[in-house]
C-alpha cells in the first residue's frame, strides 16, 4: 500500500465541487488518511511548488493557488501515487481524457482542480510538508 497527498484546489472549492473530487477518490477505492481544509500561504505555495519557483507560470501560479481555501488530503491504497495521476488527468484540462477529473471537469491548464504527488519522494516530502504530525 503506498500514500499520496492529493490537494483539492481553490476553483474546486470555489465551484463546489468538493464532494464530486473527494467521491471518485474514495469510488476508485481509496482511502481518506488525513483530510484539512487550508489558506495556503505564499510562504507555503513556495514551499510546495519548489521545483516550479521560476516557472514563467509560477507567479500567477501562487496567486491562484493562494485565491482561497483549498482542501489537503492524505490518500491511501494499492499504488496511490499513479492511481490518482490517472483520475487526475493531464495537467491541461483542456487536453485531460474524458473520464478523468480534469477531463471531465476542467477547461483550463492552471486551474485544474486538482493536484497529486507524482513520485514516493514527492508524497514523503509534501505529506510532512503538509502534514507533519503523520511523520
Ligand atoms: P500537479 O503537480 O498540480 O498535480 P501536474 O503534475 O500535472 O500537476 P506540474 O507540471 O507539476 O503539473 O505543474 C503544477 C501546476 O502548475 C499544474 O497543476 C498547473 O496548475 C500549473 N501549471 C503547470 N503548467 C502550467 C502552464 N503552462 N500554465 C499555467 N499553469 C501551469
């Protein structure tokens, strides 16, 4: 069994579209770890998006994913990492396969709804990132 953290972002909040993301987590099978609802910080969106910090897309980016609450999640189950890139979808939602989430529910390649780990050194970093007391 392996972790992924999952992050359900601002326009899925804002859309409501919480429960909709989070059911077809929990459908595929599964399993809710650790769940929050958070204002990410700027100070934290650095953090998390590391690798990306001078991405031309970076800072509009950070504005986004700074615009309003988001929900964290820690999900577990049989290859979590790449199971939940595949209901993910491609980054760009505009190219995302139907089915997926971004395919099924997103138009745009910033905001997409949705973010999973892609590598097990990834989920190690961002779950004590995000949620060190599960260290
Ligand atoms: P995530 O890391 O969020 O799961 P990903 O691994 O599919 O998505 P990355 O390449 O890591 O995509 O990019 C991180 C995030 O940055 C994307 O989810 C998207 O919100 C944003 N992003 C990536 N590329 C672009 C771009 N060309 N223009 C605008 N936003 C982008």
């Amino acid at each position: 069994t392996q972790r992924s953290f999952v992050l359900i972002k601002p326009d899925a909040v804002r859309r409501g579209l919480v429960g909709a993301v989070l059911s077809r987590f929990e459908a595929k099978g599964l399993s809710v770890v650790a769940l929050s609802m958070r204002q990410v910080t700027e100070e934290l969106a650095d953090e998390h998006y590391a690798e990306h910090l001078d991405r031309p897309f970076y800072p509009p980016l950070r504005r986004f994913i700074t615009s309003g609450p988001s929900v964290a999640l820690v999900l577990e189950g049989d290859e979590a990492i790449e199971v939940v890139r595949s209901l993910n979808g491609a980054t760009d939602g505009r190219k995302a396969a139907p089915g997926t989430i971004r395919g099924d529910l997103s138009l745009s390649n910033r905001e997409n709804l949705v973010h999973g780990s892609d590598s097990p050194e990834s989920a190690a970093r961002e779950i004590a990132l995000w949620f060190p007391e599960l260290g």
